[in-house]
C-alpha cells in the first residue's frame, strides 16, 4: 500500500503539483468515477474549479476487461490497431462496441453534471487527473478531449503509474506527472488501502461542492455568459441582399460561416443545432441564404457551385470588412451542395478560410478544385450513408491538405437518428477549436 485512499492520493498529488497555483486559466478536470475524488483534492489546493471529462473504455468482446481502446465527449477515439488485430475483432464487433459505449458515455455526461454547464476549456492550461494509470488508453482519450475543446496546455497527472508510462502519453500532454512509479506494477489497485468503487452520487456531490466554492468565478462556463450580438443581418453583394442570422458570443475565438444545402435555408433545424454547439464552445456564427428567393426559383442556381463558393467568398470577404469580426479566424461548414461550394471556395488562392468542416457533403461537386484546397478539412458523413460515403473518400484521396473523414455510425445522410448529428456536432466543434486556434486571420493579400 502507498495510499490510503483516492483523497490521500490527491492530495499527495496535489503537492507536486503547486507550480501551478494562481494561474487564472488553470481548469482541473477528473476521469469518472474514480478520478474524480483525486482530481477535487487537487482542485481544492490548487484553487481552481472542478470538471469531469467523461470516457468509456473499449472493451474486446470476448474479453471486456482487456481495452482495445477508448472513446470520449466531443466524438474522440482511440483505438489500438495491435489489440483488434491481435484479438481477431472484426470492423462490425467494434462498431457494435462504441455505440453501446457511446450511449452510455452520453447517459453518464449528463447524469454526472445534473444541468451544471461543461467548464470551458478553450485557452485554459487543463490537469487531467485519474487515480493512476495502467495501459493509458483511457487517459489519452481524456487527453485528446480537452485538445479537442481547446485547451492551451494539458498536464495529465495520477498518484501512481507504471515505469515508462510517459514514453508513452508524451505525444497528447504537455507535462506528465505521478507520484509514484512502482518497478513491481501490476493494477492501479495494488497501491491504495481503499480501492473501493466510487458512486455516481459520489462523483456529483464532488462537483456540486466545488461548484459551489468558486461561486461562479473562474469556473463558469462560457456558453453561461450572454451573447454579444445575436440577430439577423443583411449582407449585401452586388447586385443582391442576402439575409442571414448571425450569432457573436462574448469573447468570441473565431467565426465559422455556414452553407447550406439544397433545399434549405438559413432555417435550417440542422444546422442550427450545430451552431448553437459551436456558440457554447465561443465559436461566433453566420447562417445565412446562398441565393435570393427569386434565384432560388431556378433550380439551376441550387447546383451551380462556382456561384454558390462565388458567395460564400464575398461573405467571407463581408465578414473580414466588419469591426466585431476582423479579428477573428474564419472557418466554413457546409452540408450537401454547401460543402462543395465551401471546397471550392477554399481551393481560391486568397482564400480567408482557415478550416473547413462538411457534414454529409458533396465533395465530388468541387471534384476540380479538391487538390487546390488548402485549409484543413475534415469530412462528416453517416455510417448508414453509403453512397455519400463513397464520394467522399473518392474525395479524400484526391485532397492534398490536411484532412480527415470521421464517420458517424448509424447516422444516415440527414443525420436524423438519436444524437447522430450531435456527434457531428461535436466532431466540428473540436475540428474548429484545434485549426481555428493557429489559422493566420485574413488572406494572403493582408
């Protein structure tokens, strides 16, 4: 035994981590359900406010006790290719894995928190903490969560790990911490008096209780504070006006512009839905109509993708004009036609885009502009989409750019099953957060 429970090992842990006392931006965040307890001895010393980062192993089927990898909020994965191949499971056994983890994941994010907003972690220096480590897989899926929501510094710190753990977490942390590093490892467990499982309740009066100590200060969330602007706009281009709705959160990091699809409109439930994911995280937005209603009437105009990319640049261009939006890094998100017509408007040379995200889109619509693309893009479809998935890995291989398909499984092309779009959702929230952050704001011509 080297601790007596999870609270001596927080605060054993929390002494080794003081250099960090007194930063404003420093955000403690605990893995369910054991983490927890470790992770509030550390918040409370450090004085800063308190989180989970909720993630759920992937167990081998055969052997669910033996990861195989591990899965996180905001649409994370990790998987470890050598333990599939070596466990003989198949693409179908793992698929069938992470929904019934996801769903569960999602089911404990929201039993743990009980209304209380997720802590913004954009800007922040984030410390992971878990009871300790043994293979890592669920630390790194911790990990890459808070890159994923934008945090400036992650330090992953535990009581206890195994000799070697950093070789192998070095790549998703910043600085690595424990406590102890025992030669005779064999479980987390074998080091602690009281090894007992920690409750759900547990883990909700810990946050409840550190909610409460900091009052509403640094640890208030950024989706609470109001929204700086949020009303329609007219944008005018010669020789149209097109009208659009645009949303500014306060202390806003970066601006992504919308297009739509065929057949919609800045209306859309969709895409507002992803919006409002991207409003909470302090992404500003702009949906808004490609075509004036009398050109939408000519069908031709819906499918014409150099005037729809033609209007998503001087939108752009409208947005880079403005005082409340110079500022910030653009991105652009479009679904069906609206993603070609976001490719296509990225592959121009003066481009002011600096990431682009397609949820069910059309890329072989841009088929002549793909390899020109230069901002990062990651493409979105559905598992049960299998057309759209084909064009779109088509598509992939053709793009030079950094890129990215994330598929959603069991989602179809309208992304209309149970917390599929969600998922997509989220997926364009970390993509935005990570590029937006290091996009240069402007064109090459500024």
């Amino acid at each position: 035994m080297v601790f007596v429970d999870r609270c001596d090992g927080g605060r054993r842990l929390a002494a080794r981590l003081r250099h960090l006392r007194g930063d404003p931006d420093l955000v403690v965040v605990g893995l369910p359900r054991g983490g927890v307890p470790v992770a509030a001895e550390v918040a409370a010393v450090l004085r800063a406010p308190l989180d989970v980062i909720v993630v759920r192993k992937l167990g081998v089927p055969t052997r669910p006790e033996f990861g195989m990898g591990a899965i996180g909020e905001n649409g994370v994965r990790v998987i470890n290719d050598e333990v599939v191949r070596a466990a003989h499971v198949t693409p179908a056994q793992l698929a069938q894995t992470e929904r019934r983890e996801r769903v569960e994941l999602e089911r404990r994010a929201r039993q743990f928190r009980v209304g209380r907003p997720r802590i913004s972690l954009v800007d922040k220096v984030v410390v992971v903490v878990d009871d300790g480590v043994a293979t890592g897989s669920t630390a790194r899926a911790a990990c890459d969560v808070a890159r994923a929501e934008g945090a400036a510094r992650i330090v992953l710190a535990v009581p206890v790990a195994p000799i070697g753990w950093t070789t192998r977490l070095d790549d998703v942390a910043d600085e690595l911490i424990a406590v102890e590093t025992p030669v005779d490892f064999a479980a987390v467990g074998q080091f602690y008096g009281d090894f007992g499982q920690t409750s759900d309740s547990e883990v909700v009066a810990l946050l409840g209780a550190a909610g409460a100590d900091e009052g509403g200060g640094a640890g208030t969330a950024t989706h609470d504070e109001p929204s700086s602007l949020d009303s329609d706009v007219e944008i005018r281009i010669d020789p149209v006006v097109l009208t659009g709705h645009l949303t500014v959160p306060s202390g806003a990091t970066g601006f992504v512009i919308f297009a739509h699809g065929s057949g919609s409109s800045r209306h859309s439930h969709r895409n507002q839905q992803v919006a409002a994911v991207l409003n909470e995280a302090g992404l500003a937005t702009l949906l808004f109509d490609l075509l004036t209603g009398e050109e939408e009437r000519d069908r031709a105009n819906v499918f014409d993708i150099d005037l729809l990319a033609g209007r998503l640049v001087d939108v752009t261009d409208w947005a880079h004009d403005r005082h409340d939006l110079r500022a910030l890094p653009i991105g652009s998100f479009g679904a069906s036609t609206g993603a070609a017509a976001a490719l296509w408007a990225a592959a121009r040379p003066t481009c002011r885009v600096g990431a682009v995200v397609s949820r069910g889109g059309r890329p072989d619509l841009a088929s002549p502009r793909l390899g020109s693309v230069r901002a990062p893009t990651l493409l979105i479809v559905g598992g049960n989409d299998t057309d759209v998935l084909r064009l779109n890995r088509e598509a992939l291989d053709r793009m030079t750019c950094e890129k990215q398909l994330s598929v959603v499984p069991g989602a179809s092309h309208l992304f209309e099953e149970p917390g599929t779009l969600q998922s997509a959702a989220e997926l364009a929230r970390g993509w935005f957060l990570r590029h937006l952050r290091t996009a240069r704001v402007g064109g090459i011509d500024d």
